[in-house]
C-alpha cells in the first residue's frame, strides 16, 4: 500500500479517484483549495484542504505520499502544478503525474500551452538525473464522446467530437484519412490505478490505446452500429491551415461553464482546430502502457457504442 494524493477531483479526476478507491489497495486523499470541501461516498477517500501557494504547508501536506495525480484545471495550471512539482522533491514524493489526460500536449489546440510549460518544467528539473519520476498520461480522446448523448462515463462531461450519433452527422477532413485514438475513461482509470503498482520507471509518455482509427472507417463503424447512414460533411486541409474552412455543420458543443446561447459560436470557433489536430497525427498517441501491459484488455469503440446505443428492436 501506498499513499496517492489526488489534485483535482472533478470530471476526469473524479473517473480516476473513484476508480482507486474502488480497488481499496492505497491510501488516498483528495487536495483541494476550495473552502467548502468535496464529499465521497467511499469512506476510503480522505479530503485535504490546501493552500498551494504556501510552500511550508504543501510540504507539510506531501510527506509520506508516494504518488501525486494532477488534474487540475487551465486556470492557473501552471503555477499551481509548478508549486506542486517543486514540494513534491522537497517532500521526498516519488511519482508525479502532470494533469495530461487526453491528445499530446504538443499538439497545439487551444489551451494546451500550460501543459507543455509544465513538461519542459519536468524535463528541465530531471535534465541532469533524475529527481521526480513523472508521466504524461494519454489516453488520445476519450471514446465516451462518440455515445452522446448517451452517458457511458460516471462523471466525465461529455460532449460530441467529429460525429453525432443523435443527429446522424460527422465531418472529416478531404479523404477521412488522418488517424485517431480513443480510450474509454474508466480504461485510463484502470490503466493508472495499475501503474501505480508498476514497479519499473514511468515511461515519460505515457500513450495508451483503446482503438486507433482512421476518421473515414470511425465514420462507417457508427453507421454499422446504428444501421442507417451519417449525412457526412467534408473541409479542405488548405482551407483550414488558411483559416478559411466553411464549416456546414459542427459536433452541437455540450458544456457546463458555457451558457447554451453561446455554444455554437464557441464550438465553430474552436472546432477546426480539433480537425487541423487530427490531421496533423496529434491524437494518435503511442501505446505506451499497452505495450507495458499486455494482458489488459481495452474496451473497443464498438463494444462501447453497442452497449450505450438503444438497440433497434
């Protein structure tokens, strides 16, 4: 047993904390900065409120834990998971885990820079030997965004990506042939719950793969499931690096701290950049941990759409 502290328990922290709880190997306490603290169902699951910009007291707070999981959000990601980084060596932690959890953090995708300024923080502070074994966990998207708006997930929102299973749409770039991963959420939870038990080094990227495929195949799949055909909308790479794609329909963007009045401007502004990803082989990510565990069997998009897809009678 060890000792695992978990920085930002909402959405995709949740995924990972109940997931760890679940399995009752480890002891875990959840840090959080907020004055009203979350609440688990899980007696298992301690919660810690702390200040990150007092170096004392995160020290303080770090002593004795193994395993730091980050997931905490863009606001003010950088500094909070530098301060992390910084009294996790203090503190004697040996494993830290950036909050990553999804395409490559090179990828350029708005919002994604304090993601790699926390990398080369890492890279920089391990140049020499290494100081604090780390990972970059990523899993590409998160394949429970293809059932919307049927839920797959406990707690990740969810939100449609390239298709609509709903409104039977997708679009794809010229021929569909850029590659794409996916991996089901509670398969990452289970992937890091297992690396924790992992006696070898992290790998420094830590890709991980559900299913790899092409967006023009992922678009005949859906059909196949749902047994009816997908009105399927196609851009120009050119037009898109030009920033002069005429997008006739996008994914309908689902999110909580977006006002619904909003989210189509957001979705149309933010949306290509998701296409120019996906051609530029920014979410096709390395396997990583399926290569360190080859016995774990990943959910495939198929199986997750047949069981969340109402089955036509």
């Amino acid at each position: 047993m060890v000792h695992i502290a978990i920085v930002g328990a909402g959405n995709v922290g949740r995924e990972i904390v109940e997931e760890l709880a679940a399995q009752g190997k480890h002891q875990i306490t959840v840090f959080s900065r907020k004055a009203e603290l979350p609440e688990f169902s899980n007696p298992g699951i301690a919660v810690k409120r702390v200040d990150y910009k007092n170096r004392d007291e995160l020290v303080d707070s770090l002593k004795g834990v193994n395993t730091v999981l980050s997931s905490v959000s863009i606001d003010s990601a950088s500094k909070t998971q530098k301060a992390l980084i910084d009294a996790c060596i203090a503190a004697g932690v040996r494993r830290f885990a950036q909050s990553e959890w999804g395409q490559r953090s090179d990828a350029y995708l708005p919002g994604q820079e304090f993601k790699r300024e926390v990398h080369r923080y890492l890279q920089d502070i391990n140049a020499d030997r290494q100081v604090l074994e780390y990972c970059l966990f990523q899993p590409g998207l998160f394949m429970n965004y293809l059932a919307y708006p049927y839920k797959t997930t406990r707690y990740l929102h969810i939100t449609p990506l390239f298709l609509s299973v709903k409104e039977k749409q997708a679009i794809q770039v010229d021929d569909g042939a850029d590659w794409l991963v996916f991996t089901d959420i509670q398969d990452m939870a289970k992937v890091v719950a297992r690396a924790i038990d992992y006696q070898g080094n992290w790998p420094e990227i830590g890709g991980m793969v559900g299913s790899r495929i092409k967006m023009k195949d992922l678009i005949k799949l859906v059909e196949n499931v749902l047994g009816e055909s997908l009105t399927i909308h196609t851009v120009k790479r050119e037009d898109l690096e030009k920033g002069q794609a005429h997008l006739p329909w996008v994914p309908p963007l689902s999110h909580p701290k977006i006002p619904v009045e909003q989210q189509e401007a957001v979705a149309r502004r933010i949306f290509p950049e998701f296409l120019m990803a996906g051609v530029r082989g920014d979410i096709d990510v390395e396997p990583s941990w399926n290569k360190i565990m080859p016995d774990y069997e990943f959910t495939d998009i198929e199986a997750l759409l047949r069981r969340a897809l109402p089955q036509k009678s």
